[in-house]
C-alpha cells in the first residue's frame, strides 16, 4: 500500500503531518499511519464520511423540522390567542402598578380592557342568543410597558375576528356578534326572574342599525359583591328529581342576577364580529366609551406577557404575590406549553417523541454504518496492527489510531452533514410552505426555525454514534496479536454449524455427492461449483453480512412503507374527491320552504338560471347545470328487479332497507336536469330523438346503489336492465298522508292521526288504484359520463331507485306534483386560469340580481380539492425526503459491505482463478453470493413492510370501511430495482478493483 | 523428448518510463520428467516465468508450448482448463481457499472441470502427505507446513504433466522444508512428472537436475546436474 505514495512521498507527509497536527496536537507516527490508510482507501473512505454526512444531516433535518414546526404551532397559538401569559380582572387601577413594580424587569407587554357590563335579553331572544350580551371594550395595549425583549409580532390579546363592517372607532359605535345579524332585539322578560331585557332594536339588525342596551353588572345570587365576567356562560344549576310515579322532574336554579343596571343608551351598528369561545356573548365598544352601568364602575381585564421565567410556577408566584392566595387569574397554558414553561404536557411531550423516534432510527442506521466501515477498515488491516504490535506499539496507541480515524472522519462528515441538514430543510420547508400553512391553519406563515440547540444536539448525536462505532474495531485493533500478523491465514471463523457439519464427515470422500463428481450439498447439486463456493462464503461468513443485510431490509421496509404511506393519503384524497366534473356547487336555500316544485323560483328557472351562471365571466362554457333533487313514489315491473342486489342492500346498507316492496312500488330519486345538461347527458350516453328531448318526458335509470357501511364496501345494480318504461304514482293526498315502506315491507298509505301520536298502514300501494303515468327508461347505467356535475359515488348515496330526468318535461306535467323537492344544487367549473374568487362572486351577484333567490352557498371544490393535494404534498416531501436518506445511508452500508468484503477476498479469489476457475464462473459465485444478500435484505424488508401494512390497515380500516388490503408493489418494484443496482455497482466496482491487480500481484497480496 | 518450451518469452509491467522489463527474450526448453531449479535474486523474473508458464499470466511477447501447444493461444476461459488439467501449482504462501476443508481444497481442481474424484489417489494422497485424520479441518486450523501440504495436495492431486512450485519452502522451517521437497522430488521421480521450482535454498538446488539462473529478466546460466 505504501508503493501509492512513493511518487509524492514529500508533499504527502506535509499535508499529513498539518491534517495529524490538527487532529491530535502530538502528531505522531500512529496519526500519519491512520492519515495514509484512509487516503489508500479513498472510495471506502469517501462513502464512510458520506454515511457519517448524511446521518448527522439527517438528524439536523429532523431536528430543525421540529424545531420549525414547534414555531409554526406556537405562532398560531399567538395568532388567535395572543401572546399574553396571565390574565386577571381588576377594579382598582392601582393593581396595574402593583403589577409593574412586582413583575419589573420581567414584565414584558400588558394590555387591558373594561367589561363594561352585560345587557339581559328578553326570553324570546335568549332562546338561541343567550341570556346576556356582555359588552366589552376593545383591548389596549399599555404604552408604558417597553416591548423589550419578548413576543412583539402578535398582539398581547387579539382583537374580535370581523365577519363584517368594522370595529367601533368611537363612543356610540357597537360590532355585535354575528349571531345576532338579521334578528330582532324585543323587550319583555329576560330568564332572570324580576329584570327586564335591556336590549331592543328597530327591526332586524344589520350594519347602520341601531341598539338600545341598558347593560348591569352580573353577580352570584348568594355573593352579590363577587362579579361574574359579562360574557360568561349563564349560571344556572340543573337538577333531576324522579317523583313517586316515575316521571322526572327538571329543577332550573339561576345563581345570578343582575344588579347596578345603567341608562340605556343607543348605539350605531358598525360591525359584525365572530365570537371567541373565550370571550363569550359579548359585542365590543371602542375604548373611549363612558362607563355604562349606573354606579359607572367597570372590571379591568389585564393581560400580560413576561420574559425571564423559567416556570409557570415562577409566573404563579408572581400571581400570588399580587393577587394574594385567594385571588383569581387565567393562565394561557396552552402557549405556556409549548413556550416550554408548561412541561409534561401531552403535545410537546408526543413531537418530542417523534423526533426522538426518528432520532432513534438514525442513529442506530448511522452506527451501523459507521461501526461496519471501521470493521472492514481494521480486518483489511489486521496485519498491519499485527506487525505495528511486533514493533512495540502499545495497546493504548493502536487503539488510538482507530480514534484518530475516526476523528479524521467526524471532523470532516459532521460540519458537511449539519449543512445538508439545514439545507435540506430549508428547502423542504420552501417547497412544502403552502401546505404546512394549510395544516397548521390560520393563515400562519410556516418556515425553517434554526436553534443553535438543535445544531449541538445533530453534532454530538454524530459524534456519538462515530464513538460507538470506533469502539468495537479499536478494541479489536488492539487485540491483533503479532502472531497473528506473520501467519497469512485469512480471519475466518467458520460457524458452529458447519464445524458441526465437518465433524460429521468421516471420511475423505464425505466431502462429495455419491458419485464423487461434485461437492456434498443442495447448492452444489443445483448450482455447480460456484453456487457450492458462494454458499460456503456466506455459511462462514454468515454473522458478518446478517447485519448489513438487515440494514439493507429495513431500508426496503422504509421505503416500501413511504409508498405505503402516501398511497394511504391519496386514498384519502378519494372520498373528498366528489367524482362530478363540476369545480364550484351551489347550494339554493330559500326562506320559504315548500316542497311543492311549483313553488321554487330556483327549480322552475332553472334554464334561465344556469344561461345566467355560464354568462358570468370566467365560467366554463357548458359546465353551468342545475339540477333539483326530488323524490316520489314509483312502480317498477318487479321483472326488472335485480332482487338478489335488493336483498344484499338489505343485509348491508346502515340505512335500512330498499325503499321498494316485493311488487315493484317503492319511492325513488329524481335527478331533475336543466336543459342543457340534458342534452349533454344524451349525447355521452348516445341517445337521440325523444330521449334526447328536454321536452319529452324520459328517464334514465341510475344503476349503482351503495351498500358501504362500517365494516364492508360495495355497491349494487338495482336493475336488471330490461325494465321500459317506469310508472310515477300520482297520489293526491291528504296533509296526514303519505306513501312509505310499512314496518312489513310492503310501500303503501300510511297516515298520521289527528293529534300526531300514532301513525297507521292503511293499505299497500298496489291496492289504492292509483293514477300512474308511464315514463320511458331510454337507458340505464352506472356511469353518467364526464360532464354530469355529481359523481357515480355521491349518486349512488341512496336509500331507494334513482333516476334522472329532463325538468322541463317535469314542470307543467301531472308529474310536478307527483314529486318532492329536497335540494336544489347548481353546478359550473371554471375557465383555466380564471380568478376563481372574482368568478364566485360573478355568480352571487348573478342570483342576487334575479331576486327571487334568497341565498346561494358556493362550495369550491377546486380549493378544496388543492389544498387537499398541498397537504398531501406536504407530508410526502418530508416522508421522502426521510426516506430518501434513510436509502441513501443502507446504500453505502451495503456499498461498503459488498466492495470491502470483495476486495478483502482478493488473494481467495486470484487462488481460484490460478487453480482453473473460469472467469464466468467466478462472476457466476460473485453473483450468486450478491444475490443471497439481496434476496435477504428485500425479503426481510418485503416481510416488514407487509407487516407495518397490516398494522396501517388494521388500525384505518375501523374507520375507512372502503379499505382494502393492497401492497404498494410500484415501490417493492423500486425496491428490488434499488437493491439490485446498488448490488450489482458494489460487486461491479470490487471486481474492478480485484482485477485491476493482475493475478500474479493479487496472489502474494500482502495485506502491508 | 522436450514437454515445455519457453519461446522467447517477454514481459513487460507498466508503461512509458515507469514500464519494467520483469522478463527479457527467455528461451529455453525442458524434458518429461525433469527437476528442474529456477534461482535469482529477487525481482529477477522468477516468479513471473513460473506464471506464465502456469498460464496464470500472459507474456508481452514470445510464447510458452507445453505438449506441442501453444499456451497462450487459448481464450480466457481456455486458459482457465489449461491451469486446471495440466499444471499443478504451489505457492510460498500456500493460497487455500479459507472456506474450505482440506479434501475439499485439495479437490477444487478436479471439481472445477467437473470429473469424478478418484478415491484411491486421493486416500494414497492424503496418507503420503501425512494429512489423514485432518481431512476435514479448515485452513486456519493447520499449521503452515500442513497447510503446504494441503497445497501440495491440490496441485499432484489432477496428476499433471508440470508441477509448477514458487518457493514452496520459503515459508517453512527446515524439517518442514525437507519433507515437502521430498514429496515433490518422490512425485517427479514416481510419476515422471516435471518439476520447476523457484528456491533460495541451495540444497534444493544442488538437489535438482538442472539449475536456471535468471538475472534482471534474462538467463545468466542453465546448468545441468552431473
């Protein structure tokens, strides 16, 4: 080895002896010795410092990963909490400078607010308002607090989320909470017994209206001096007594009441507000307006932030301190907790396992990594100790020389790892910004978060795991006898078994197959003399390769989960996916309900309506279609029943049974179709002439029906196909009558008596002599085509028949009265490109404009749809990303395995080839031995990812019951591709190396 | 009658200025039977002529004909048959396969071309080699004269027309070394096999029926015995 430099020698020992001087002060002869090897092994060494590279990388990824999305969680919490850390109310200002003095330098921000008082509201508001409406001050923040050194990018209390207008800027301006939008505030009792409501307004309320509120101050019945915060829920104790004759008796103690109640006062409406869960029922006032109770008194509600704190009980001290031991105050705990001054709670505790999980993983990867490359690195120089031994070097100073290697290693592969780590993150994060901020939520910006802390931890995980890997090879190294070196023989150790095998074996010709052309053994037998070489190497070598080959198995195993994983998440993205082609739906709502189908403007507009919706700009031409769901009771010739579908509904669906008897009646769906969308459903589904007409009544039978429920998926054809025509019962019945399944099964007249307590069968449907009429089936299919707006999966959704029907040819007909309206939907998608939140708001004026519609909801199933697919993204950037490292660490594991072994093996195999070994028949060995290693590792893997799935499947198919156990078998195909590539680049560059030396070099290859 | 002739053998390792000239125009034919003692001091080609002879390694230029046959005509895989049939090797350092026993080291050979053992050679093998009852030990469980033996072993056990040794004694110890060369010489003599060993030793020399001194690649002497 040492003829490699013999070229430069000078210039060599130079370099060698500034690298020995930097790594260990008293550069001696062990550290050049150590220097020279790792630079004669240069590949080995390169993949080593790769491997030590990538697992410190990958633990700084991890790590910052955490670290950022800690932030970006603790940011939310900001963001809708504030950034305040202890509340209290106070009605002496001089409690705030008491808290000044007390907190001192600590004390970071304080803000404060006036409860004002709460207004009782009479019982008809107070039914779905709530007893009061508390009124608050808008929060301030005090200017005399500096806003040192703590939290200033969010307010100290955030202010009320508008749903809109305005806040109120001046005295008499009030936002209300939107709840209250388009009510009445009337006058008369409150649920207070003796106070009046203190709350009226002219007519509804909306912004310019105006409110009248006398508001008091809420206090406990039995402590009139203690006063209840304004937007607190009503104090009422519930009790349950059960009489003598079994009934129960509910028992209602309000323990409040309201006292001090001021003049009203009016106030203008500027805005609606979205209430907080913490806040309560409570509308805001600017923080100029006057006292409003009649004693004029207010609550001050301070909130503050401190830095400096170790501990939330350092925080209660100070609490206490200012409170005294019975005093009150609100902590922030769920920002205490992940600020870290909160510990042992569940959240922090469950990332901090995960990164440690992860953590975990890595560093076990990473030691076997590292600890394989020292062993391969100390056996291939085994001789080397040995003679080193023989020359005097101590125990102490061979031991060192495999530090020192691995100090070269670490110095040189943990700062290139902490840089990839970051690196690495960075750039995930900035791939994966949109789809953190959707999953954490609130629009809260998500990004890398670096923590010196976390760089320390990545490196001394590093150079641990480097430590524990240099531990074994340098015991080892030290161990080497100079007895050992001078004798030649390689280090094998065969296993117990085969020196049991050997044991065995008598006599000389025990070693060969009956007719003595061939060793004893399957492999043999099978594979001829290479398959008997390889599998001898791998019976010796057994324990050696069983670790690397694991390594190599849980790589597979990872990324075959990985593959797992995200087909688990695009599995999901299914049962969001509504299946139609439609991007936006709109739900119709009307104030006046009536199923009659003559009576809703947007049903028998229908055509005008889509016309309107497809004119607003940046609607895709022809995707504009309404549809109104209706249903009505049916006859169907019971031939054309496919009753064993009926009956597995039966035993299946968790919504009970089919809605159709034995005899064909049953009620059914109609999917009421405009137009437009009419004639396109024709065309996909090739129909022409009369069924193609919007005028002509028709009808196309949907032939799928769900059967999915908890446990089992599936979906049925309800019809056998050969039914014609349909008969939609035309039943003209009482307000106390209609048509629905007996208890029996049978579909009949069933009638409520007069005070509505019993409902009775009067007679199955087939004996009423009802007047039918007869639409023709023009088709019957389970797939509407393309360009129907609502998919199979959310059509099949049903209890009974469905079918889809022209609606022109419904309107005006006896028809229209056969048939209930439930929901009237419209359906459009956009232009490519088209700003989808002007074209939404194209269509609200649309309907707004016709004025017979009172509101349209408009879903964006697009945006849905997308930030679905970010989230998705998201997790799966980072999913690979681990993965991908994870692969890249058993790669070299296995590169090092296979290329050192190989190469160690250099005199074995030039000693076959000089005894007659054919070229092809050592690649044959090579290969064979490579593919034992390949076959453990993937089958291994294979076997526990399919475990790991099972798990997965086990714990979702609770709760998916459309789950079905599949293997991600694209990623075992990738898989088997990786290993075999790694494998075949391993051997291929080991052989190269072997045979690069000729086999007169390589057969008195000396290990010196 | 000649069974080997080394025909203007040269090799040449590297290239341009660090190319060194390891055999330089050797020419020189042997007999059926011979013992034949290649000396020289180290680097002056020994080695080098006993590979190529081997078919281990191919000469730069020149050829080598054993039985009539040019060597070196043969393809790889040819070559291959050639080292297993028709020549036996020893080495200084013994090169056995670390991973397997005794009888099979010693068979590898006839394995390899896939013909059948011969139980008898190998029991009277085993036994004038002094190896029964370790038929079955590893490599590393044997001393180093017995792990020369097994070697030995290997190379008599296919019967070769030349058994090719480099220093077979180079790594023993004097009783050792006395009992290897007299197996080899017994075989020689036995089977009419022909003998070339490359020595240091100068009563192996002495011993020989015809001594070949190489010096820097090229013959110094050839001297016949008596």
């Amino acid at each position: 080895m040492a003829k490699h430099f013999k070229g430069d020698k000078g210039t060599r020992d130079d370099k060698d002896r500034a690298l020995a001087a930097a790594v260990a002060p008293r550069g001696n002869v062990f550290t050049r010795f150590t220097l020279r090897s790792l630079r004669a092994n240069r590949v080995r060494t390169t993949v080593t410092i790769v491997g030590v590279a990538l697992a410190t990388g990958l633990l700084m990824a991890v790590l910052a990963s955490v670290t950022s999305l800690h932030a970006a969680i603790v940011n939310y919490m900001r963001s809708t909490d504030g950034v305040w850390q202890e509340s209290f109310d106070y009605t002496d200002d001089a409690t705030l400078g008491n808290l000044r003095t007390l907190a001192g330098d600590h004390l970071d921000r304080l803000a404060t607010r006036r409860d004002l008082g709460a207004v009782a509201l009479s019982e008809e508001n107070a039914e779905y308002a709530g007893a009061y409406l508390g009124i608050y001050d808008l929060p301030v923040e005090s200017a005399n607090t500096p806003r040192a050194a703590g939290d200033t990018d969010y307010a100290v209390y955030p202010t009320p989320e508008l749903d809109e207008g305005r806040l109120p800027e001046k005295p008499g301006e009030i936002a209300l909470p939107a709840y209250l939008r388009g009510e009445t505030l009337v006058s008369g009792a409150s649920q207070l017994s003796g106070v009046d409501s203190g709350a009226t307004s002219e007519g509804e309320l909306e912004l310019g209206s105006e409110v009248t509120l006398a508001a008091g101050r809420r206090v406990w019945a039995s402590e009139p001096e203690t006063p209840i915060k304004s937007g607190a829920l009503f104090q009422v104790e519930y009790s349950y007594e059960t009489g003598e004759d079994g009934s129960i008796n509910e028992g209602k103690t309000v323990l409040e009441t309201l006292t001090d109640v001021g003049e009203a006062r009016t106030y203008t409406v500027v805005g609606f507000v979205n209430t907080s869960y913490s806040d309560g029922n409570v509308a805001y006032v600017s923080p100029d307006e006057p006292a409003m109770t009649a004693s004029e008194s207010a609550v001050g509600n301070a909130f503050f932030s401190t830095t400096g704190y170790a501990s939330e009980d350092e925080l209660d001290q100070l609490m206490v301190r200012l409170l005294g031991e019975d005093g009150s105050w609100a902590t922030n705990s769920s920002l205490l907790m992940y600020q870290g001054l909160d510990t042992g709670r569940q959240i922090t505790t469950s990332l901090v396992l995960f990164a440690g999980v992860l953590a975990a993983v890595i560093v076990v990867a990473a030691v076997s990594l590292i600890s394989n490359a020292f062993r391969i690195s100390i056996s291939e120089r085994t001789r080397q100790f040995g003679l080193l031994a023989s020359l005097g070097a101590s125990r102490q100073q061979l031991r060192r020389t495999v530090y020192v290697e691995a100090g070269i290693i670490g110095l040189i592969g943990i700062p290139i790892g902490v840089a990839l780590g970051i690196g690495g993150a960075a750039v995930a994060f900035a791939l994966t910004a949109e789809g953190w901020s959707m999953i954490v939520g609130n629009g809260v910006t998500v990004g890398l978060v670096l923590r010196p802390l976390d760089a320390v931890a990545a490196i001394a995980l590093g150079a641990l795991a480097l430590l524990v890997s240099a531990l074994a090879p340098a015991v080892r190294a030290s161990s080497v006898s100079a007895v050992d070196a001078i004798r030649q023989t390689q280090d094998v150790r065969p296993s117990k078994r085969l020196l049991r095998v050997f044991r065995r074996r008598r006599t000389a010709m025990d070693d060969f197959s009956a007719d003595g052309r061939r060793p004893r053994g399957l492999a043999a037998r099978l594979g001829g003399m290479p398959a008997f070489l390889a599998r001898r190497t791998l019976a010796v070598s057994a324990g050696k390769s069983r670790a690397s080959a694991m390594a190599l198995a849980v790589s597979v195993a990872l990324l075959v989960t990985a593959g797992l994983v995200s087909d688990y998440l695009s599995g999901m993205t299914s049962y969001i996916d509504y299946g139609g082609s439609a991007d936006m739906q709109m739900w119709v709502s009307m104030s006046e309900t009536s199923s009659e189908l003559a009576d809703s403007p947007a049903a028998v507009n229908m055509n005008d309506i889509t016309t309107e919706i497809s004119r607003v700009s940046g609607v895709k031409e022809g995707s504009a279609s309404g549809i109104v769901r209706t249903y009505g009771s049916v006859h169907v010739d019971p031939a054309g029943v496919n009753w064993d579908a009926v009956d597995a509904y039966d035993a299946s669906s968790p919504y009970g049974g089919f809605q159709m008897d034995r005899e064909g009646y049953g009620s059914a769906d109609f999917y009421l179709v405009d137009d437009a969308t009419w004639h396109a459903l024709a065309a996909d589904l090739g129909l022409s002439g009369d069924a193609a007409d919007p005028e002509h009544a028709s009808c196309v039978a949907f032939n799928r029906v769900s059967t999915t429920n908890e446990s089992t998926y599936g979906t049925v054809e309800p019809f056998t196909g050969s039914a014609e025509t349909i008969d939609v019962l035309l039943a003209d019945l009482a307000d106390n009558q209609w048509l629905g399944m007996n208890d029996d099964g049978i579909y009949g007249l069933r009638e409520r008596n007069e005070d509505a307590t019993e409902v009775t069968f009067v007679s199955p449907a087939s004996e009423l002599g009802l007047q039918t009429m007869s639409v023709p089936v023009v088709a019957c299919t389970d797939d509407l085509g393309e360009s129907f707006p609502i998919g199979s999966t959310l059509m099949a959704e049903a209890t009974g028949l469905t079918f889809v029907m022209p609606a022109s040819a419904v309107f005006g007909s006896e028809l229209e009265s056969a048939m209930s309206t439930s929901i009237i939907q419209y359906f459009a998608s956009f232009v490519e490109g088209a700003d989808e939140n002007a074209v939404t708001e194209g269509i609200q004026e649309a309907f707004g404009a016709r004025g017979d519609i009172d509101t349209v909801t408009i879903n964006n199933l697009r945006e849905s749809l997308r930030e679905y697919n970010a989230m998705i993204f998201t997790v799966n950037v980072f999913l690979y990303c681990f993965i991908a490292i994870t692969m890249a660490i058993a790669v070299a594991n296995v590169f090092n395995t296979i290329a050192s072994g190989l190469m160690l093996r250099t005199r074995e195999f030039a000693a076959l080839q000089s005894m007659g070994m054919g070229r092809r028949a050592f690649r044959r060995m090579i290969f064979l031995e490579c593919a034992d290693f390949a076959v453990k590792g993937l089958v291994g893997g294979v076997m526990l990812a399919t475990l790991v799935n099972w798990g997965f499947f086990a714990a979702l198919s609770s709760s998916i019951s459309t789950l079905t156990f599949e293997m991600p078998w694209g990623h075992v195909a990738l898989a088997f591709a990786v290993v075999a590539v790694v494998l075949a680049a391993s051997a291929g560059y080991a052989l190269h190396k072997t045979h690069a030396m000729n086999l007169v070099e390589a057969l008195r290859a000396d290990a010196l | 009658m000649d069974i080997l002739r080394v025909d203007h053998l040269t090799k040449t390792y590297g290239t341009g200025d660090t190319a060194v000239r390891a055999l330089d125009d050797v020419s020189f034919s042997v007999a059926g039977g011979e013992f034949v003692a290649i000396i020289g001091s180290s680097g002056s080609g020994k080695s080098t002529l006993l590979h190529m002879i081997g078919g281990v390694d191919r000469p730069t230029s020149g050829t080598v004909y054993l039985n009539g046959e040019d060597v070196f005509e043969r393809s790889d895989e040819q070559l291959a048959v050639f080292r297993r049939r028709e020549v036996g090797l020893v080495y200084q350092f013994y090169n056995l396969v670390p991973v397997l026993d005794v009888v099979e080291n010693m068979c590898l050979p006839v394995l390899m071309d896939g013909r059948k053992v011969n139980e008898r050679r190998l029991t009277a093998l085993l036994s004038r080699l002094g190896l029964t009852g370790r038929e079955h030990h590893l490599p590393n469980q044997l001393s180093g004269g017995q792990q020369q033996r097994v070697a030995i072993g290997r190379a008599l056990m296919n019967a070769p027309a030349v058994v090719l040794a480099d220093e077979p004694t180079g790594n023993l110890d004097s009783k050792n070394s006395a009992e290897i060369m007299a197996l080899l010489r017994k075989s020689n003599r036995e089977l009419r096999q022909t003998l070339i060993v490359i020595t240091h030793d100068e009563d192996i020399a002495l011993s020989a029926d015809r001594v070949i001194a190489l010096e820097d690649g090229r013959i110094a002497s050839d001297t016949r015995a008596r």
